[in-house]
C-alpha cells in the first residue's frame, strides 16, 4: 500500500500548495480522519502517515510561500507546549534502554502534536478563518460518521480491508459487538478513538450556530451527525466527553450562576465521599456502558496514586511504553492498562513530564478566560463558551481514556484554538491581547 499512500500523498500535497493555507488545515484535518493510520511509507526505522506528510507540506508552503512565520509571536501557551515536550526527553533519557528508539517515538509525536499546533497558531489569524476551519471540518466529518454508523449497525467496516496492508504487521478487521450492536472505528485504532474525535470536535463546531445565518440548518443537521459518530462507537468515553460537553452548553443561559452551579457540583461528590464507602467517581462509574471497566478505571487511580504505585518513580516515571506493573494489584491481569491520560503521564514521564501538561491546561484556561471577559458581541461569547466546552468535556474524559491516534492530534489543534482565541476577539473590537491580559 506504499504506492497507494504516495499517489493520495501527492494528490493532496498538489492541494495544500494551490489553495489557501486555511483549506490546507482542513485537507490535513481530512487526510487525518479519513486515511487509516497504520498505512504509512517506512524509511528505514521511520514511518511516514499521510498525515505527517501533509503536514510537512503545510509547513513548507507557509515558509516558501507566505509571510505568515515572520509574522507570528510566541505567547506563554506556545512556550509550555514546546517545554512539555522538552521535559518528556529529559525524564526519558533517564529511564530507557534504547535512547534512539525512543527518540524516534518523541519525534513522530513531534509530527503529530507539535506541528499541528503550530500549523493552526500561524495559520488562523481571524475570526472568518476560524470559522472556515470549523466549517470544513464539520463536512469532512459527517460522512465519517454515516459509515460509522453502518459500521456499527451491521459490523462491517468498509474499509476494514486496509488492515492486511499495515505497516506494522498484517492483521484483519474483527466486529466487536456491543448491545446487540457493534462497536464503530472505521480508520481509527479503535471505537473509543472514533466516537472521542466527534466529541472533541463537535462543540467547537457547535461555535458556528450563532455566528452564521446562511445554511445555518445545513450546520446544525451536521453536528447531528457528530453524535451519531459518538453513538456508533457505542463507547462510555465518548459518551461522557458528549454528555459534559453538552451539559456545559447547556448552562450557557445561566453562565452568570457558575459559581453557585461549581459549588453544588463540589457538594455533590463531597456528599458521596462522606455517606459513601466508594469514591465519587467509583459511584459516578456505575453509570457507564460497562460498570466493570468503569471499576478498573477508578481503582487504576487508588493503585498508582494511594497504594505505591509510583512509589520511587515519581520524578520522572517508569518510562515510556515501559508496563508498570500494577496489573496484579488491580484485577491479577498480566499487564497494566492505563486508561487515564494524566496517570499515563505520569507512569511515563513522572512530574517532571505531568507538570508541564496541567501548565499547558492551565494556561488555556486562562486564555479562554481573557477571551471571554473581552468578548462584548453574544456571538463571540458563544464561540469561546463552544470551544471551553469541548475542553470541559475531553479534560474530566481523560480520567477514564487514555489519548492516542487521531483524537490526540485533534486535541493538540483544540488548545491552539485556545491560544488564538483572545486575539481573534480582541482584534474585533480593536484592542490588544497584552492590554486584555492586564
């Protein structure tokens, strides 16, 4: 499948130079949901996806044929980002066996995290562009989800077949049921990657509505169709991210009451911990599709961080791709499943690699809070309260899941989205980011 990957490669490099570096963003968004990933050119030990490969195009056009890198500033958000990736390679020098192996692994996330990042912060410089961005995404991914969705009604995965051509190993597409269902990936590694993108994506995509009147109803059946995406993988991640998304949208109308509505959700899971001999989210668990993953999922936290997991690891973790071992003090499996993004981290990384990650969240945080004050138009309020709900979402979802494929590039894109967000509301009403901040 090398020469498959090569012609599409070309194709849509020929794409990336002749259009708009904005249409070049959603080519990429394009080629990362709907070429599989496991079908790449291998160059010695190096595997190229389609993905990296557009990538680098966008890349080399933006600096062959734009002043765009001339002109971009480096904010905090950008600086932590590159930090949180230094401090992987510090912590992981100290722990593994084969530092080229490993470096090999922190460059492909390099291509798949960093420059995606950087792709949307020197890309997306107004509010009309990001709004493009939104809207190609939204096309790209309805049709996603129609074969997600057929997928998930007959387990047959159109293009299962890709799967005998991995670049790492021939394998076959096998149904996983669910419900009497069947669980949909189409070309993600798995269903709960496929139904987190549609829910990572859908909110910020949710930002439209108010801020267009043509096709608007166009718009609103497409996002209808991200949650049949997040339905066909018949997944509890997803469902979750959807559900507090959705929630978080939802008190939009009542936003001036967040303090009251924090306080009553910490007085909640505060009731559980005192009248309960479970943890909240041991209660909250019993909710999901499988209440015996969810258990996995809340001892997981009481094992690494209450029972010594990371006892004599905690600086800089076990390593990355290292097991650490907690699977005999979990359920007695032979390996550990780390179905917890910020414990992945840190079993991989330790604080020195944790740290650095809940900076960057903080500090969209931040952003999205200054974005928000300075927006004075209810559309743009909208907009920020969009994209903070996809966050709200994928951040309290990342307890239970662990990121990898495509939704990590997604995420990656998101908090760019944060990082751009005071600036585009600020250049509507004619202030600077800095003077905000103040």
């Amino acid at each position: 499948m090398e020469g498959l990957t090569l012609f599409i490669s070309a194709i849509t490099i020929t794409f990336v130079f002749f259009l708009t570096p904005v249409y070049g963003l959603i080519i990429y968004v394009a080629a990362l949901i709907w070429y599989p990933t496991y079908l790449a050119i291998s160059i010695g030990t190096i595997d190229f996806t389609l993905r990296r490969i557009v990538i680098l195009a966008i890349f080399a056009k933006l600096f062959l044929q734009t002043d765009l890198p001339g002109r971009f500033k480096f904010i905090w958000l950008d600086k932590i980002v590159i930090i949180y990736f230094a401090a992987q390679i510090l912590a992981g020098t100290t722990t593994t066996q084969s530092l080229m192996v490993f470096l090999e692994n922190r460059a492909g996330a390099v291509f798949d995290m960093v420059l995606p990042y950087f792709a949307v912060r020197l890309i997306i410089k107004n509010k009309q562009q990001y709004l493009t961005l939104l809207k190609g995404i939204l096309m790209i991914a309805v049709p996603l989800s129609i074969i997600g969705f057929y997928q998930c009604l007959t387990g047959d995965n159109l293009v299962g077949f890709f799967k005998e051509y991995s670049a790492w190993g021939k394998s076959s597409y096998t149904p996983i049921g669910r419900l009497g269902l069947f669980r949909a990936n189409v070309t993600f590694p798995m269903s709960i990657m496929y139904g987190l993108f549609f829910a990572m994506i859908s909110p910020p995509c949710a930002g439209i509505l108010r801020n267009v009147r043509k096709y608007r109803i166009i718009y609103m059946v497409g996002l209808g169709f991200m949650g049949i995406g997040i339905f066909s993988s018949m997944s509890s991640g997803p469902l979750l991210a959807g559900l507090l998304s959705i929630f978080f949208i939802v008190i939009y109308r009542w936003r001036k009451y967040w303090k009251l509505i924090t306080i009553v959700i910490i007085a909640v899971c505060g009731t559980i911990e005192i009248i309960s001999n479970r943890h909240f989210y041991d209660v909250i668990g019993g909710f999901a599709i499988s209440p015996a993953t969810a258990w996995y999922r809340s001892k997981l936290i009481d094992v690494a961080l209450f029972k010594g997991g990371m006892s004599g690891h905690w600086l800089t973790g076990y390593g990355c791709g290292v097991d650490p071992g907690w699977g005999p003090l979990l359920d007695g499996r032979a390996h550990t499943d780390t179905v917890n993004h910020y414990l992945f981290i840190l079993h991989s990384y330790g604080l020195v690699g944790l740290i650095p990650f809940l900076a960057i969240n903080i500090m969209v945080i931040k952003n999205l809070v200054d974005a928000y004050k300075a927006s004075i138009l209810d559309s743009d309020v909208w907009l920020v309260w969009s994209l903070t709900a996809g966050l709200f979402g994928i951040w309290i979802t990342l307890m239970t899941v662990s990121l990898f494929g495509q939704p990590t590039t997604i995420y990656y894109m998101m908090l760019a989205f944060a990082a751009l967000m005071p600036a585009i509301i600020n250049q509507r009403h004619g202030l600077s980011y800095v003077s905000v901040s103040k």
